[in-house]
C-alpha cells in the first residue's frame, strides 16, 4: 500500500489550506497514493500562531471544506487523515479526521491538552485506530508522542502503522528540538514494535519530522525539513525480526502482569457465550422502545438464561465480524442507580467506537472500553 504526507506552510485561511489540500490529493493520486496523511490543524491552521483563538474558527466554511474532502476521498479512493478542528456543543476539539472512500468520517480528537491546547480545546476519548485494506492504523497528535501511554494503548490493538499528526514550528531554527522530537517517534516505534508514518507543518522552522520509521527505529524516508514536500512510501507489513519478536514477547508478560488482566477472565466469558443463546430483541437500525429518537446502530440483545444488575439477561452487542468476544462496557447508570456490564461480540473497531459513544453521549450514563 502506497503511502504519502504532506508537510507544507498551515496558513490562518481555510480556502488557502484547503487549495493546498486538494493540490497534494491530486498529486497523491497520480502516485497511486492510498493513505495521505497532512498535519495537526491542517485545515484550519493553529491557534494562536496562524489564528487568534480556536473560535475565530468559521465552522460552516469548515464543515463545507470537510464535505469536499470527503467527496475527493469519493472520487480518488484515498484516504485522508486531515488535521482540523470539531465543534460539539460543549467545546472545540484539535481533530483528526479520517475521511474513507464510500464512508462516514472517523475522528480521533487529541487527549494529551497543555499551554495553547488547554486554552483552545476540550480532550477527546477516541481510540483512534481505523482499518484500511486490511491493516489497522493508529492515529495520534502532537504532544501525546511524548507520553508512551498513549501508544501502548495502540500496541494493545495490534496496528501495523501509527501516524501522527504534528503542528510543531519555532520561530528560530531550532535543530535541537527537532532532533529530540525525532528521537521520540523512533522510540515509540521500538518499544511498540510498529512503524510510524509523522507529518509536520513547516513554516516558519519545522521542529519535528515529516518522515517514516520501521519496527526497530530505522528511518526509512524523511523529508527535507522546512521545505513543502509530498512524501511517498510502498509500505508493506513485515514480519518481525528476532529482536523485534523478542521486545513483542516481553512487552505482552509485562502488561499481562502490570494490568492482572489474566486470560482466565475472558475464557470464562467464551464458555459463557458458548453455552448460553444470544437472543438479539433490538436488531440493528430498530427504536428504542421507551425513546424512539434513539437508533440502535449494532444489534443489541442479551444472553439467555443469564442474570444481570438489572435482573434480565447479561447484555450483548453484536458486531459484524467474527463471532467471538472482542471486548466489553463497563457502564454506570446514573439513573437507574446501577453498573452493568456489555459483552461486545464480533465488533470492528469503528462498531467498538458506536458502542463506546452510545455509553457516554449523556451525563447521565459512562462506561469504559476493556478490549480484550
């Protein structure tokens, strides 16, 4: 798979940026380009270098840029993952947005908030993990490449690429900075068995790289720094080497250990689903039969013969995948005083995601993802 990003000068103009854009899907595509990655706040440039606060922010000439986006996705068959901005009704979000032939968009929406993010933007909780052509790719920005959490998260989900999303500039020529930056994608990328794709804006002093770098830490292309450049790589997963075997082995004995998450747990899940019916009594696109404005996006049922907090059946949501347990809900319901949990069967990830944001689109209910 033909992979490519885009470094350039983010400038405060959404029509500027996106022209910019749409140069470099067109250029990309003539390269047979499939994944095409452009910076954090891309679209939108960021604040306050390039704008004075994320709300001078035109979000209808943003929403507009976002639909030609996924038009030109439509029309090229290339993947974008464009850095802009989200606006929900209790903030504005420092954005990755996936954009997927044929498909709705998925965000990842930045965690790790200091200095201007805190000023400009509310956190997200998006696992940020899509599957194109067969392979998973994590996404993550900025900042959270200083923190291994965050792509430890992505080794528990098993990606063959991370792709991040800079906006990381100076005003003088900072070398220095880069040199550090750089340092730490390649760790992430050893201590996670896992090639990292980075993209940065370059204007005025570009301090972090645009480049890609293998399992083991080896930079396989980097762009010239500070200069706009269209970089393109023919990715292809390999297979681990002795060292990088090694580092995945003990990886898994340490976070098996450091979380007690034992396999006895979800073997005891198995052999409940084994020998219990899953009865499905809300399919998928039916109402809620107390609120008829909510619409079950996956089928939803319970497990026969089973016992629950709220006294019927454990309850299941069942995905399109493979019919085995991928992972479950943890829920509080503040309204119904209880905690339940949710067993997700045969879910993708983007089916995970509808799950996990149908726990906690009210103040009145939360759940947490435990992936298998």
């Amino acid at each position: 798979m033909k992979i490519g990003a885009y470094q350039f000068g983010v400038s405060g103009m959404i029509q500027k940026n996106l022209e910019r854009i749409k140069e470099a899907i067109v250029r990309a595509s003539q390269e047979e380009v499939r994944l095409l990655v452009f910076p954090e706040c891309a679209l939108t440039g960021y604040p306050p270098r390039n704008i004075p606060s994320s709300a001078d922010v035109d979000f209808s000439t943003l929403d507009a840029a976002h639909k030609e986006l996924q038009m030109l996705a439509n029309d090229y068959g290339i993947y974008l993952i464009v850095g802009t901005m989200g606006k929900e009704s209790w903030g504005i979000s420092n954005t990755a947005m996936i954009f997927r032939p044929a498909q709705q968009p998925i965000l990842y929406r930045k965690r790790a908030l200091w200095g201007w993010d805190q000023d400009n933007f509310i956190p997200g909780e998006d696992p940020g993990v899509v599957e194109i052509d067969g392979l998973k790719i994590g996404v993550r920005i900025c900042f959270e490449v200083r923190f291994p959490e965050y792509f430890r998260e992505l080794y528990l989900q098993k990606t063959d690429l991370n792709v991040i999303l800079f906006y990381d500039v100076s005003d003088r020529d900072d070398k220095d900075r880069y040199d550090l930056i750089r340092s730490h994608i390649r760790t992430r990328a050893v201590e996670n068995v896992c090639p990292i794709l980075s993209v940065n804006a370059v204007h005025p002093y570009q301090t972090a790289p645009t480049m890609l770098t293998d399992a083991s830490g080896t930079v396989l292309i980097e762009a010239e720094r500070s200069r706009e450049a269209l970089m393109v790589f023919d990715f292809e997963p390999t297979q681990p080497d002795f060292g990088e075997r090694g580092r995945k082995e003990l990886s898994d004995q340490l976070l098996t250990s450091a979380s007690g998450s034992h396999p006895d747990f979800w073997s005891a899940l198995d052999e409940l689903i084994s020998k219990s019916e899953i009865v499905i009594d809300r399919p998928k696109g039916s109402a809620h039969p107390r609120f008829p404005d909510f619409i079950y996006r996956l089928d939803y049922g319970y497990l026969k013969d089973t016992s629950s907090m709220d006294g019927g059946g454990i309850d299941v949501w069942v995905g399109s995948g493979d019919k085995k347990i991928d992972a479950i809900m943890c829920i509080v319901d503040l309204m119904k005083k209880d905690s339940e949990i949710k067993i997700l069967v045969g879910c993708t990830e983007e089916e995970k995601l509808e799950v996990y944001k149908t726990h906690n689109e009210t103040q009145f209910m939360k759940g947490i993802l435990i992936r298998r």
